[in-house]
C-alpha cells in the first residue's frame, strides 16, 4: 500500500507490503514523480535503487551493503572460533599443537616482557620514590606535553638550609657550616637530577620502547597465529565430519528393506556430501597456508628477542655507568665538605695517635694545661675557621683565619686540642680549625 502525496508537494513516507521487511522512504515530490517512485519499488529488490531512491549516493549504497556482509562474516567466524575453542578446553576437538623450537620462543618472550616490565617498574621508583610525582609524570607523557622541572630533595635542603644561615646570621659558627652544608647540598642535589635524566634517556627509554612497540607487535601477531590455529583446527573438524557423513551415505542400502525412492535419496545424499568434503578439504588448504604464514612472521618476532637482549645489555651498561658518575661526585662533594669543616682530616689525627677516652675522664680533668709540653712526635699548624672565646682559663681564644700550633697529648678529650700562639696555651675545640700539615 502506498501513501498518495499531499497536494501541496511535501514529503510523505512510503511503505510497500511485499518487502520482507518495511522500508521507510523520505521523497521530495518535486524531484521525482508518483510513477517514478512506484518503478524504483516495484523492481528487483537492490540496495543501489533504494539508495538512489533515497537519495543516498550509489557507493555509499554499496559500502554500507558491504560493511553489512561483512560484518555477518566476522561474527559467523568469530562464533566457529569460540565453538573451536570451547570443545578444546572440553576434549571434545583436537588441537594442533606447535613445535618444541617454537614453545621455546614463546617463553622466552613472556620471561623477557615480564621481567623488563618488573625492572622497568622498580628503576622508576629508584629515580623517582615519589608515587605522585610518577603519576603527575605519566599523565604529561600520555599528553605529550613537556614535564615540569622539579627541585631534587637534595636541592630543597640545601635551600633550606641557605635560609636558615641568613636568619641566624652568616658570620656565626652555626650559620657559616649552614651555608657550606647546603651549598654541597645543592650540588648532590643537582648531581642527582643530572642522574636521572640520564638514566632515563639510556635505560627507562629503550625498556619502555620494547613494552610499548615490539612487545605490542609481537603481541599482537601472537593473537592473529592463535585465531589461524583455531580457524585450522575447525576446517579439520568439519572435514572429519563431512568424510564421516559421506561414508555413512555411500554405505549400500539393502534392496530388499529399501524402497528404490530410498536408494536415490541416499545417492543423492551421497553426492552431496563428497562435494561438502570437497570445499572442506580447500577451505582446510587454505586454513594450512593461512597458519603457516602467519607461523613463520611470529617466529620471526620471537627470534628478534635476541637482539632485544643485546640492546638491552648496552643500556644496562650505560645505566651503571651514569650511577657510577653520580655516586663518584657525591663522594667527591662529601670529601671537599669534609675538608672544609676541617673534620676528616682532625678525626683521623686524633685516632691515629692515641686511644680516644670519653670526654669527662677523670685524666681529661685532672690535665693541667699550663704543665703540657709538645709530644716528640712534633706538633701541626691549622687554620683557625672561626672565631672562639674562651670559656675560662684553660682555654685559648681564637680568631678567625688566624694560624696556630697545635698538638694532642695522652689522656686528653679527643674532641679538644693543645693549642699555642706566641707565648699563650690553651685547650682549643677541634671543629674550629682545619689542619694545614
């Protein structure tokens, strides 16, 4: 039944019964007329003249038919592959199973993907501890915008502690150590972020690179040789099939039970049945080549972990070697702070020539200082780093940069010197001079 156009020639929607299915069409009258719509619906049922009558354009006509078929193909194989795979976990269908070589590869694969991710994983929070700061990091990266530069801990100390000094003043002992302690500070900091960035380029790039790309190829060339092998296996079990029913229709029927109509179905039956096995047995061809060329570009893949290996080591290489680096200048900032605060150098002399008694010893107090005489072994010059005074009469007031003899005897606190300039003696504290010889 067709709806008739209203008079005043807008559009109207037409149904045609004979369809299988209602087709809703929209015409503008003013193009085409009521005969010309009624010959596009009345002629043999294809998509281009629906299409055309539309006025949808032809090829997109034909795209959205092919899409369609298509469509319907990937579900019907999709569904022979879950058949496929459910009757294998069941026991029920057979299963082709690769070679020992190619197993081998295979986990070799999964063993290196596994441990490259855990390494990756582990160096990450190595370089960075803070989980926020990776997150933050990994949320720029996702959005290919450039990461902002971050103060190290190290760096943040020692700015700390360079405001701290001004507060309490610059000149003052503790101020004046302050300011040494977080300059150094600030170059482990920076040695750190030199680290780091380092580490990264040449060894968290390239492991990320292998996660990412090749790991994903391979991967994914992976899940295409599992849907060739289930596509192989279920030609197998349709051929199986088809040569089992053919065998059954050609067996000869008994003449004297069969009526002659029977005869002929089984014949026919027959028939079909051999050409039934004849397209299994071609799909089967197809489905082997199919597998065996997707098998050999796998292989490949899997025999480039190799490789893989190899470049990996060279970044293991680089990785060290950057830590080295790192790990030497802090050493190196450590010992120049060391000799700055005149620490190192004045522990050791004191440990190498005599035992170190507590401080408050009965000898420590029982010394009297105007009685010391130089040891034999001689005595030492230091540099006087800070301004001191004297907290009573066994001691020796000291200015800064000044030069004096000093010297340690048996008995005597190990953090407190023997000092002497011109004609004065007096106990001196260690952590104020810095040993020249």
């Amino acid at each position: 039944m067709i709806n008739r156009p209203p008079k005043d020639g807008a559009g109207c929607a037409l149904y045609v019964a004979p369809l299988e299915a209602p087709v809703s069409l929209t015409v503008s009258w003013r193009r085409r007329s009521a005969p010309e719509v009624l010959e596009v619906l009345e002629a043999p049922e294809r998509p281009e003249q629906h299409a055309d009558a539309a006025g949808i354009q032809p090829g997109l006509a034909a795209r959205m038919d092919f899409s369609v078929k298509k469509l319907a193909s990937d579900a019907g194989v999709f569904f022979t592959r879950a058949v496929q795979f459910t009757e294998e976990k069941l026991g029920q269908a057979e299963k082709t199973e690769l070679d020992a070589h190619f197993e081998n590869l295979l986990a070799r694969a999964d063993t290196t993907k596994n441990w490259t991710e855990k390494i990756f994983r582990q160096t990450e929070v190595l370089l960075q501890p803070n989980p926020s700061a990776r997150i933050e990091e990994f949320l720029y990266e996702k959005l290919d915008r450039k990461i902002p530069s971050r103060a190290t801990n190290g760096e943040l100390l020692g700015q700390y502690m360079l405001e701290a000094a001004t507060d309490f003043g610059p000149g003052t002992p503790y101020g004046s150590t302050l300011i040494k302690v977080g300059e150094c500070q600030r170059r482990l900091g920076g040695a750190e972020r030199e680290f780091m960035q380092t580490a990264s380029v040449a060894f968290l790039g390239p492991l990320r690179n292998f996660l990412e790309g090749d790991w994903r190829t391979i991967s994914k060339e992976r899940r295409l040789l599992e849907n060739r092998r289930l596509d192989l296996d279920a030609c197998k079990t349709r051929l199986k099939k088809a040569k089992a029913a053919e065998a059954k229709a050609a067996a000869t029927p008994d003449f004297q039970e069969t009526r002659p109509r029977n005869y002929v179905l089984s014949a026919s039956a027959a028939a079909l049945w051999s050409e039934e096995v004849d397209k299994a047995e071609q799909e089967l061809r197809v489905a082997q080549t199919e597998f065996d060329r997707q098998g050999e570009v796998t292989r490949l893949l899997l025999e480039g972990i190799g490789s893989t290996h190899v470049n990996h080591l060279r970044c293991l290489h680089e990785f060290v070697e950057a830590q080295a680096v790192y790990y030497a200048q802090c050493h190196q900032y450590m010992e120049d702070l060391q000799k700055e605060l005149g620490r190192f150098q004045n522990i050791f002399a004191v440990n190498t020539s005599f035992g170190s008694p507590s401080a408050g010893s009965p000898g420590a107090d029982a010394l009297r200082v105007e009685e010391v005489k130089p040891p034999p072994a001689g005595t030492r010059k230091a540099k006087v780093l800070y301004d001191y005074d004297a907290a009573d009469t066994s001691e020796l007031s000291l200015l800064a940069d000044e030069l004096i003899t000093v010297y340690t005897v048996p008995g005597m606190d190990p953090d407190w010197l023997v000092g002497e300039k011109g004609n004065q003696k007096g106990k001196v504290p260690v952590t104020y001079l810095e040993l020249l010889s």
